[in-house]
C-alpha cells in the first residue's frame, strides 16, 4: 500500500483540490466533485476524468495529431521495458546516460519523480539507498511491474498524465525526464507542467537524442508518415533552452560522442568513472563537430 507522505502529495489532477484517502474501499476523492480514483495493484490511478482535447490532440512538427495516452498504453503492452540489451555497445551508451542522470540529482533531494518511468532503472538504483523515488507512467503496465518488482517502503509508484500532473504547484524536490520530451505532441507545454510542479530550489532533469535526424516510414495501417521510434521532434542546445523560461534557462551538455560509440571505444572505457571519461569524450566530441548521440538539459528552479 502507498505511504501516508505519498499521498499526502497527491493533488486531483485537474482541480488541484486535495485528495482524501478511503481505506474502506481503497480510493482517493476529491470532496467538491467527488470524483473516485481507484488503486490497481496498490499503485493510483490519477489520470484526469476528462481528456483535455487541446493536450491530446496537439500536433508535432509535421506529424498527424495522435491519441498519445492509448499509444502508449499499448506501447507498454507489446514492450518489455525490464528487457537489458545483449549488444554492448549500446549497453555502455545507455550505462553514460544512468550516470549523467544520477550525477546530477542532489543528494538531498526528498523526491525524485520519475517521468515515464519505462524499466524503472531510476528506482532501481536509488530505492536500497533509501532514496525516495516515484515512478511514473501513463500507462498502467509499467508502474505496477515497477512496485513489484522493486518493493522498497522508499519506492512509490504512480499512473498519470505529465499535461494533468497531481501534484500541487512547487511540491517535488527532483524531477527526471530521461528520454520522454522527443516522444510528447507539445514539448513546451510538458516543460511548463513538470516547472509548475518543481520546488524553488528543485532540480529538473532531461535527456534527449542529440540533433537527431528524424526518420520516417508509411504506416501500413493507417497509411500516413510516421517517424521511427515514435520521435515526433529533434533538439539542438538553442532548440531545448526556448521551451524555458527566458530567466531560468538550463545548462546543458552533449554525451554520448558517435565516433567512440561506433568505435566501440566507450564500451572499452565503460569502467572508467565519469568524471574521467568526460575529460576523455568532451574534447573528441568538439573537435568532431559536436557528433554527439545525447543532449543533457539541467535547471534549478529559482525561487
């Protein structure tokens, strides 16, 4: 069951009216609309009573508009998320990403919400070290395998919309969003809910494909353009910093250099710590023309 300082943080996610807690039937209400949300497998299920059409069926870019709360609902359905790839290059690439994110969340942070929670890797590495970690997803599938999988008292898992997100305004101490922002219809709008939701002082936490070249295949089904790996929008450093605030702009960094993931030089050098291997990879990725795989944007909210 969730913890009374989980639910506490809980808001209803349209109102943004508290939530009360009924044990006799295991829901959470809010008294001016009573509308119910129920728990399934001990995980809430905070999605709105209504879709919000301007959210839903925003367009990117060039992309048809798309039901992207049943796309990736049955994207958790037919993907296994906890499957770790057999290929070790694109091992060590993913164990750089794990690191950058880790590195740089504070270590006193209270709760680190975990957008798009995917695997929960997130939770995984920082739940036996008592740290409190919430993993969140827009589908069901994946935040109830997270709880119970990972059944730390300090993990807490939740189903939510990021655009309806249940929290109050300036409640959540660490907000990570590792490789969610290329997938959504309306990146600054997702920027401007996971800010509302940050405390001052709070650190919010993203990664992305790096300048991406956005490929594109016919659908056989529905007979339209659709991009590969379900990426509707490509960022460059100048291209993430306009979906924030003009005075509190991000700090960002490229990782993941091309030349030593097709190399398999970074597989070679997946032991050496961070710190290290950045004096390695920064210098090889600038004097290749800023060839780069990730693009890392980082912010603490000014109070």
């Amino acid at each position: 069951m969730a913890s009374s300082s989980f639910l506490q943080l809980l808001v209803h996610p349209t109102l943004k009216t508290p939530l009360y807690f009924h044990e006799q039937n295991n829901t959470l209400s809010d008294e001016q609309q009573q509308d119910l949300f129920v728990f399934k497998e001990g995980v809430p299920i905070l999605l709105p009573p209504t879709t919000n059409p301007t959210e839903t069926l925003t367009s990117a870019d060039h992309f048809e508009p798309f039901d992207y709360k049943a796309h990736y609902q049955l994207d958790a359905a037919v993907y296994d998320y906890n499957e770790t790839s057999k290929n070790t290059i694109e091992l060590a690439e993913i164990q750089r990403l794990h690191q950058q994110i880790l590195h740089q969340i504070p270590i006193d942070a209270e709760w680190v919400l975990d957008v798009g929670c995917g695997g929960a890797w997130l939770a995984k590495g920082l739940t036996p070290k008592e740290r409190k970690v919430i993993s969140m997803d827009i589908s069901d599938i994946n935040p109830i395998k997270a709880k119970k999988t990972i059944p730390y008292p300090s993990h807490e898992a939740l189903v939510a919309d990021v655009f309806a997100l249940p929290f109050a305004s300036n409640s959540i101490d660490c907000i990570v969003a590792s490789e969610i922002i290329e997938h959504v219809p309306n990146p600054k709008a997702f920027i401007h809910a996971l800010f509302k939701v940050l405390k001052p002082g709070g650190k919010l936490i993203i990664t992305t494909p790096y300048n991406e070249l956005i490929r594109t295949s016919l659908c056989i089904h529905c007979n339209k353009e659709t991009p590969h790996n379900a990426h509707l929008h490509s960022f460059t450093k100048a291209k993430i910093c306009t979906l924030f605030p003009a005075d509190n702009q991000p700090s960002t960094i490229i990782f993941n250099s091309k030349l030593l993931v097709k190399m398999g030089i970074q597989s070679a050098f997946r032991f050496l710590p961070l710190w290290l291997y950045q004096m390695i990879e920064q210098p090889i990725i600038y004097l290749t023309g800023k060839r780069a795989y990730r693009l890392l944007a980082t912010l603490t909210k000014k109070g």
